[in-house]
C-alpha cells in the first residue's frame, strides 16, 4: 500500500515541478512579483514536506537547503535574479532525476545535489561557514543563519493525529523529526488511547504527542511541517514562552504551567503544595488529571483559533472536492465504451428501420440517440485540455536554446485557453518542439545583426492557437529573417528535387522544405543542421489528420499554422459508397458535394478537371486508386475537399449522408496502407474504411499535374 502513495507523490510532485518551471519564467520577466516568489516558495515547501513524509529523505533534505535561499527572497532579504532562476530552473530538472531515481538516489545525483546546494550558498553569502547540511533525521537543533538575529520563541505543539492515519502513508515519526530540525526539541508522548493487546489493531495509531521547540521560526513555519494532515489530525501550536521578555523573568514551576494551560486552578495548586507532597503525585491522586483532561483543556481554551482554522480548512476542502484525479487508461477505457454505446445505437436505429417499426419503440430509439449523443460529448469534453499545458512548456525551451545560440529571444503566447484532446496534445509535443527550434536557429538573428537591420534587438516567437470549427489552428510566428527562396531552390537543386528550368512559384518552392532529408544549413550544429525535422513534423501532423502550412516574408519573418482536429476518437463524418463497399470522409475536410455526368467528364478532353464555382476543381476516381472492379454508375458524385487552401474532388458511386463515427485502428498488417486511417463499425455491423484525406489529396494532385501535361 505505502508503494501506492509513494506513486501518488511522484504524480503530484511531477505537477508542482511543471508548475515551478512556469512560475520560474514568469520570475524572469518580472522578478518582483510577490505572489509568483511566494507560489515558488510554496511549491518548494510542498516537496520538501511530502518527500519527507513518504521517505524521500534525500529530495527532503536537499529541498530544505534551497528552501532557505527562496525564504530570503520571499522576505525581500535576497532579489530573484537571472543567475537564482538559472540555478532554480537546474534544481527543478535535479528534483526529477532524483524522483525519477526513486529511494536509492545513485552517487552522481548526490554529487550535482551538493554542487547545486554550494551555489545556493554561494548566492546567499553563506559559502564556506560550517554549517551542518540538514537532514530529515540528524538536522541540526540552531535555527537558519538567514533569522539568526531574530528572537527565539518556545511553543508547545500538541499532535494528536487520527486513528487511520496510516491509511494514507503517513509515518508521524519522520514530522516529528523534521519539527527537530527547526530548533531545540523535547517530546512527549501520550499513550491514554491504546487499548488492550487483545483489542489492539496494528494499523491504527493510538499515540499522540506534545512537543515542546524553541525556535526562531514562525507559528506558519511550524504549521507547515503538517500541511498534509489538516483533514486527518488535531494540530494545536501556541507561543508558551518568548525568548526575549522570558530570560528576564522567573523559570515556570510545574505548577504554573499546568495552571497555564488550564488543566487546574491555582488554589488546587495552592493545597496540594501546602500538603509537602510531589506535586505529580497528588494532581493525579487528589485531582484527576491525565492526558485526556490536558487535551479538554488545550481545546477549550483554543476554542476560538480552532474554529477559524477549521473554517479555513472547510473552504479549502470544498475548493479540493470540486476535482477529482483519475488516471488516463480510465478515462480512455471510458471512451472507448462510450464509442461501443454510439455504435450499438446506430445499429439499433438501422434495425427499426430495416424492420419498419414505428410508435413506441421508435420514441425510445430516438430518446436513446439524443442521450448517447449528449454521453458522447461530455465524455469527450472530460478528454480535453486547455493546450496552454503544453505552451508553458517551451517558454523554457525559449530561455535555455536561446542562453545557448547568444540570441535575445522571446516567447509569447496566446490562446492557452484553447482545449484540444488530451492525446492530440501530446502528439503536438515533439512536431511544436522542432518548429521552435527552428525559429530560434534559423529564424531570429543575432542581436547585433537585429539592431543592423533596423530591428529590436530582442526577437519574438509568438504561439497562438484558437478554434476554427471541428480544428484548432496553431501558429507558430517569428519576426525573424524569413526563408530565403532562393537558397531553398538551389539546394534542392543541388539534391536532384527539382530540375535548373522547372519554374516554381514561392509557395511551391517553400514546400520543398518538406522533403525528407532536406536542410539549408552549412554547419550541422546540436541544434539543427541534418535535415530531420520538417518531414517528420509534416508526417505526425497529418497522422493526426491535420495539415502544415508556411508564409514567410523574407526579412520580416516566418509563420507556421498547424490544423489540428479537435479529437481522434468520435468525428463526424461523410458515408460514401464505391463498388458496393462503404467508405467515411472525415466531415471536417469536406466542403460540398456535386454530381459528375458523363458530360461534363468530356467538357474538357477527360483531363480530370471540371469547372466549379468559376474555377477548375482537379478531382480523382477512388476507384482507380482502390483499384475497384466492376462498372461505375453513369451519374457519380465528387466529394470536394479543401486541404491547405486547395479544394480537390474525389468521386464515389453515391454519397449517404453524415455518420457519426467512431474511429478503430487499422492494426500493425495495414500500417502501411496508403489513403487509409481507420475504420469503424456500420450500424448494420459491418465495416466501414476511414479515409486518409491528406494522402488521397496528395494523389489527386500528382493525376491532376500528370492531366494537365497531356
């Protein structure tokens, strides 16, 4: 069980360090900013607390020495500078190689830990004093250097924690520890609630402890160390002593203290002295008092803290209620019997139909269609995720390429709102990746030859993203120097793709840079320079059924858009058929529909183009391609698609109608099938062939070149 929490931790630790990095770059932008330091120091705080209570002992206590560092900066004694994010931004990536190493951290790890707490140190001015490294378990009893002129205060932390609370992987012996690390230490545990051996449970916890620090950190500071158990124990902390007025006066007697915290009245003290006996021995003897009385009276007399802090605690409970963490195979397990309900029900209305019945049976067919319609789409929508997760990622990508290459670059980004599918977005990882790469290597110049050209020093890459219909459109803009036509050109020249008197336009000749292989670059650098990318980028986009397309100004910059559909599971699409066999269009490629007769195949010289909406619209025989036997019918119809601005037409025997669609894998044997993507399942039960609209485009334009040559 404790494995489980353990893997619990790493996914939520996984989170705030994604979430440190975005808080990091914003701290480079405006390194003032009071409510980013703070959220820094928190996410820090939170690490350090959980990996000490799950037995992360060396995450725990490296944590604590850069926790020290950010606690100067949040209380403005240390200013965040570029060199703190820099090293700040290394100690994010060293904390997931040390979660991603798990509890047996291996020597180099400890090696980087030490070096990277050295310039942590070193930014603190605290390089070279003898200060011992803190540790879970052997942490040094002096308060930190960073208050070393504040004041100490003795406090009395009561810690009952609940029954179950080693239900949840808690171990309270490592929080104890970590409360010894803060300062001078005595505990005292309590054992009233443990029961008899024959009633005991072994993984209940009967103990509860008063723990008496003196300290120069605050009452939040100790809170802190129980961030986690607001919800599974009783904490009480109260100042019982300060340091710089208690030194002054008299020590505290027994008896004064148990007066204090209200277990009994003077004037019973008063009697039981006068008695000459041990004061222990009569208060327990003449006044009743054990360990449970003591806690009546804690609470009692801090009746009116708890209760706001139980206030807060509500408030805080009820903002985590309103989510809820569950894991990706669930949700995709889900979708998948959400796609089995939408074909089930497709195949019962094709069945009331086929049978001709009608009344009631029909009502709660279409009752069922309009539930599973609306089950569809808030299961999708559970799948979706605002892609600004995903753009938050390359601002650090940004900084690092950019320190690297000696350019002034920086990132923007809009439309981080825009939602997508969860697995859409993690396919746009690596393809967005390369095109940044790109922009920061071959797109922005270098500073000095900016300022040369009239331009700002500072580049800019500009992400953006929005919805247009059933695609998201990403773009991806710099205003850098722009693609230069004529080196493309010359280079692929060089490579054999084009002939010396081929005249192309630009657009045509900016296209080449997809070819495999293809690079304009004279030095192959760890950056860029081999030629493996745009292809690659090109290929993944339109795997997921989207299309690339590239403008660029030469000196004024390029722009790359992606159109990326919303979702790969359920689309709507077009049903077709061709030689008794059916086929889906995705609906989303498809603009309009239009007959083709026999005459207007002849209008002009059978060359495969017709004239529509003014213009010609090259088009291809699926039937051809497919190579379908059998006679096609004298009136056929052409599905008009438009891919990257350019409509082509695909004729089919007969168009259906619209189809919900639920898409299925092909399997490993028809990986290779071109034109194909899927396949999904008819409500007749039989099987319908998802077309691939980019391949089939790519087709019809190489027949419609080869027909206008002839």
């Amino acid at each position: 069980m404790i494995e489980r929490f353990r893997e619990n931790f790493r996914e939520e630790a996984y989170e705030l360090l994604n979430t440190l990095e975005g808080h990091l770059m914003h701290l480079e932008e405006d390194p003032s900013n009071g409510e980013v330091i703070a959220a820094v120091f928190r996410s820090m705080h939170t690490i350090k607390g959980s990996a000490a209570m799950f037995g992360f002992d060396r995450i725990s206590s490296f944590t604590h020495e850069v926790e020290s560092v950010l606690d100067l900066v949040r209380n403005g004694k240390l200013s965040f500078t570029r060199e703190l994010t820099g090293l700040t931004l290394r100690t994010r990536d060293h904390i997931r190689d040390m979660l991603e190493a798990g509890e047996s951290v291996p020597d180099e790890l400890n090696e980087i830990s030490e070096t990277l707490m050295n310039e942590y140190r070193k930014i603190a001015g605290t390089a070279g004093q003898s200060e011992p490294k803190p540790d879970v378990k052997t942490a040094p009893t002096s308060a930190n250097t960073d208050k070393e002129h504040e004041p100490e205060n003795t406090y009395l932390v009561r810690f009952t924690p609940n029954a179950t609370i080693f239900e949840n992987g808690t171990n309270p012996l490592l929080l104890l520890n970590e409360l010894k690390g803060l300062g001078e230490f005595s505990c005292i545990p309590y054992m009233d609630r443990l029961p008899e051996l024959s009633g005991l449970d072994a993984e209940k916890c009967y103990v509860s402890w008063d723990i008496i620090l003196t300290t120069r950190k605050g009452v939040n500071d100790i809170r802190d160390v129980f961030i986690f158990l607001e919800d599974s124990a009783i904490i009480d902390v109260k100042i019982i002593e300060r340091s710089d007025l208690g030194m002054e006066g008299p020590h505290k007697l027994i008896g004064q203290i148990l007066v204090d915290r209200g277990v009994i009245d003077s004037d019973s003290i008063e009697r039981i002295v006068h008695s000459q006996k041990r004061l222990g021995q009569l208060l327990v003897e003449d006044a009743g008092v054990n360990p449970s009385v003591v806690q009546s009276a804690l609470d009692e007399q801090d009746h009116l803290e708890r209760a706001r802090t139980r206030a807060r605690e509500r408030v805080q409970s009820e903002l985590a209620a309103s989510t809820i963490r569950v894991s990706s195979e669930k949700l995709d397990q889900q979708v998948d019997l959400v796609g089995e309900l939408v074909t089930l029900q497709a195949r019962l209305s094709q069945s009331i139909l086929t049978l001709g019945l009608d009344g009631q049976i029909t009502a709660i067919a279409e009752s069922l269609e309009r539930l599973t319609a609306e089950l569809r789409d808030s299961t999708m929508s559970m799948r979706m995720l605002p892609i600004g997760t995903t753009f938050s990622k390359f601002k650090r990508l940004v900084r690092d390429l950019s320190n690297e290459l000696e350019k002034d670059i920086e990132l923007e980004a809009v439309g981080g709102e825009t939602e997508l599918d969860k697995t859409v977005i993690e396919r746009l990882n690596d393809p967005l990746i390369h095109i940044i790469r790109n922009s920061i290597d071959h797109g922005i110049e270098r500073p000095e030859q900016r300022v040369k050209d009239g331009k700002l020093r500072t580049g800019t890459i500009r992400l953006a993203a929005a919805h247009a219909g059933a695609f998201v459109q990403i773009s991806i803009s710099d205003n850098g120097a722009g693609l230069d036509v004529e080196k493309i050109r010359s280079r692929a020249i060089e490579r054999g793709l084009v002939s010396k008197d081929v005249q192309l336009s630009d657009d045509e000749i900016i296209g080449l840079i997809f070819a495999p292989g293809f690079s304009t670059a004279d030095v192959v650098t760890k950056v860029s320079g081999r030629g493996v990318g745009m292809d690659v980028v090109r290929k993944e986009i339109e795997n997921l059924g989207g299309s690339v397309q590239i403008q660029s100004q030469r000196g004024e910059g390029m722009t790359t858009t992606l159109n990326i559909p919303l979702t790969l599971a359920i689309i709507e699409g077009l049903l077709v058929e061709i030689g008794g066999d059916r086929y889906v269009f995705p609906l989303a490629h498809v603009t309009e529909c239009i007959e083709l007769t026999e005459q207007m195949r002849g209008e002009h010289r059978n060359r495969r183009m017709i004239e529509n909406r003014g213009e010609l619209l090259p088009y291809v025989s699926l039937r051809e391609i497919f190579a379908i036997k059998g006679d096609a019918p004298d009136i056929q119809q052409i599905v008009v698609a438009n891919m990257e601005n350019r409509k082509i037409g695909f004729v089919v025997d007969s168009v259906i109608g619209d189809y919900q669609t639920v898409i299925k894998s092909l399997g490993k044997v028809y990986h290779d099938a071109r034109g194909l993507s899927g396949a999904t399942i008819l409500g007749d039960g039989s099987v319908a062939l998802i077309l691939d609209i980019p391949q089939l485009s790519q087709i019809a334009m190489n027949v419609a070149e080869t027909s206008l040559k002839r």
